[in-house]
C-alpha cells in the first residue's frame, strides 16, 4: 500500500499573505465576536437517537408550533443581528485582524489540513470497529460482524491515495446496506456527511488541481446540510428531548425546557448554516460548534466524542481555512451559488434555507409514513442501546431489547 503521510503528497492551501496587524487586536476581536455569539446559552449538541426515546414514524408537530412559537423567533433575531454585526465587523480593520489572527493561530493545521482529514477519519472508522455492532453512527445497530470488520478495511484504506476511493465506496456501500434494517427516512441523518466524507476520499486521490482543489468544499457542504437537517428534530418532536432534560436539566442553563428546545434548533441550524456564509461568520460559526460539541462529552461520555469525531474533525479543519472569498462556496460556481453581496442576503439566504430544508423534512416524512404518522406500539420498549453507565436512558430495570415494529415495517426504536 502506499501511503501517503507526508506534506508533498497532500498540501494544503497556505494562507494568503496579509498585512501584520498586532496579534492583541485579533485577539480582542475574536473574544467580542464569540462573546456575541454567546449572547444565548448553546445547546449540549449530543445526537437525541442516541441517548433519548423515538419512533422515526411518529407523526411530527406541525410546522404551524414551530411559526407561532415566540421563542423560535426570538432566537432567529438574535442569529440575524450577530450575523449582520459580524459581516459589518469582517469589513472593517478589526475583522480583517480577526481573519489574520485566526490564519496565524491555524496555519499548523491547514498546512496539515489532508493528513489531520484522513488521520482522524480513520480513527473514527478503528472506534467504531472496537466498539462493535453498529453502522457508522451509535444508533445504527447490527448483529453482523461483516459490517464491524468492513469499517476496520474502510480505515485502512484512507491512507493510501490509491484505496482513498475504496474507502469511499465502502462508507456509501454501508449507508446503503443499512437501508436493509433501517428506514430511508431515518437514515438521512447521515446521508449528508457521508457523501461529503465520501466525495472528499475521491477528490482528495485526484492528480487534477480543478477537482482536488473542491474537496473541502464538500467537506463544508456535507457537515452544514448534516447539522441543519439533524435540528428540525427539536421542531418535529421536542418531546424526544425532554428524557434528557429531565435527567440532565443543567443542559438549559435554568431556562425553561420549551423555551430552551426551541432555541437550541434556532442556535444548531443558523451554525449550520452560517458555515456556508462569509469566511468570519463561517470561521466562528465553526469555533462555536466545536466549543458546543466538546462541551458536550463530559455530561454524554465516549460515545458522543466518537459519534461525532468526523463533525468535529470538518469544523477544525473550516476554522482554519484561510479562504478570503465571499461566496457561500469557497470557490467560483458559475450562477450556481448567490454571491454575499449585501446584508439584506442574510434574512434571505436564511428564510431560504429553512423553507427547503423544512419542505423537505415534513414533505418527506409525511410521504413515508403518511400525513398521521405511524402510531407508536403501546406497552413496548424498544431500544438501540445496551444499557449502560454511559448511556442511562430508557429501561431501568433490564437489558436491551431488540425489539423492532412490525406493523408498518418502520424499523422504529424507543428507549
């Protein structure tokens, strides 16, 4: 096999040359931006399937809940406000100190950008390989020891650029192997950031600069989409949070849970999208997340650090690059992408996105399961975790059952 470890075989883009501007000021900068993007408490950003009650066919609560509630909208003004004042700040001396700042701070690693992907995608695909039984994410479980030993291969494979497309493949063949005991529905969680996983394996093994130069592009792309489509869940079904609320309620910061839920779908979503804005908004939306995501390991355990290590891995990798376009891709596409052109584009770009992404979760869930939803068995836990110290919801006085509903074929799993 031959690897590939070192700089020359994968270079990153080294940041552009910029004027010296005193690294106080960058410093300055940053906390005052990060300090308006904590003028709300953050949500601990542990994936609900893993740790809470639900049943994927449940029929959601109406998008009208989510239009009238007031703390929905609050958190919308409070996202639009920081996300204008920081495209006002980027124009100015002190956000260009800011963007110079972080260039410096992060160089290491953008220069190492490709080895620190592939090293840490492999080491995702090694955890989930010891921890056993499960497709790609902690809540996709399996009896087939096959899928465990194909994730250990997928690992393998990423370090070589010759087997990078295999590895690919596999991550793609996997998700669609799951599709055997899982439901379509349920499994686009994960379609986004494995495309974008996959889709950076092949472009990265590439010799032409046109195509290989995209790969953090789908990086980006596919972990935006990820965590905008995982947020709709605190719209569509708040009661899937409130076991973890009320057995952790230090994650609301005292606030009230419908208060809180609400707003942390607000705070996980605009992030999301504002990694695909302008390079400081996306830069701090990324350093946020990467706060939240750390944050969340102590309260969730080992298996939110592993669940998540590709996510984290991607947000490391978007607040280090260097890129100065103002584009919503870090490159040119012809008529393909708006252009960030004035700040008006901000509610715009914002009210656009909520409405496909919405459109397409309530539209699809209602062509899988139909308009009232699958009806939730009675009596009967179901449950996607072993129970243990690291994940305490659900049965308290047994093991797992694997127990799945039948009627309907839905594949459903309840703690």
């Amino acid at each position: 096999m031959q690897t590939a470890f070192a700089a020359d075989h994968f270079e990153g883009r080294e940041p552009k040359t910029i004027n010296r501007i005193p690294l106080g000021r960058a410093a300055a900068g940053t906390l005052a931006l990060l300090a308006g993007a904590c003028a709300w408490p953050f949500p601990a950003e542990a994936h609900v399937k893993w740790f809470a009650p639900y049943i994927v066919g449940a029929s959601p609560q109406p998008i009208s809940a989510t239009l009238t509630n007031q703390w929905f909208w609050s958190g919308i003004v409070l996202v639009v406000a920081f996300f204008l004042a920081t495209i006002l700040v980027e124009r100015r001396a002190v956000g260009q100190a800011v963007l110079s700042g972080l260039d410096r701070v992060s160089a290491p690693l953008w220069k190492r950008s490709d080895d620190f992907m592939r090293v840490t995608t492999g080491a995702f695909f090694v955890a989930i390989f010891a921890v056993g039984g499960v497709y790609l994410t902690p809540d996709l479980k399996t009896d087939s020891e096959l899928i465990s030993w194909a994730q250990l291969l997928i690992a393998a494979c990423v370090f070589s650029r010759r087997t990078m497309p295999i590895a690919a493949g596999g991550i793609i063949t996997l998700w669609v192997v799951a599709l055997r005991e899982y439901d379509f529905f349920h499994l686009l969680d994960y379609l986004a950031l494995g495309v974008g996983v996959a889709a950076y394996l092949v472009l990265a093994s590439m010799d032409d600069p046109k195509w290989r130069e995209r790969r953090f592009l789908v990086l980006r792309w596919g972990v935006a989409i990820a965590l905008m489509w995982s947020s709709l869940e605190k719209f569509a079904y708040p009661n899937w949070f409130y076991p973890l609320v009320e057995e952790k309620p230090f994650l609301t910061f005292g606030l009230p849970r419908d208060m809180f839920i609400p707003m942390a779908g607000v705070a996980e979503f605009t992030m999301g999208f504002g990694l695909l804005w302008t390079p400081l908004v996306r830069r701090l939306s990324a350093v946020a997340l990467l706060l939240i995501f750390f944050t969340a390991v102590y309260p969730f355990g080992r298996i939110d650090l592993v669940g998540h290590a590709l996510i984290m891995a991607v947000l490391f990798l978007i607040a280090a690059d260097p890129c100065r376009e103002k584009t919503v891709a870090s490159m040119s596409v012809p008529r393909a992408l708006p252009t960030i052109r004035n700040l008006a584009s901000v509610p715009a770009g914002l009210a656009v996105a909520l409405v496909v992404l919405v459109s397409g979760y309530w539209g699809l869930h209602g062509i899988f399961y139909g308009t009232d939803g699958q009806a939730e068995p009675q009596a009967v836990e179901i449950s996607t975790h072993s129970r243990d110290p690291e994940r305490p919801h659900g049965l308290r006085d047994s093991g797992r059952i694997g127990l799945s509903t039948s009627q309907g074929d839905t594949n459903s799993h309840v703690h």
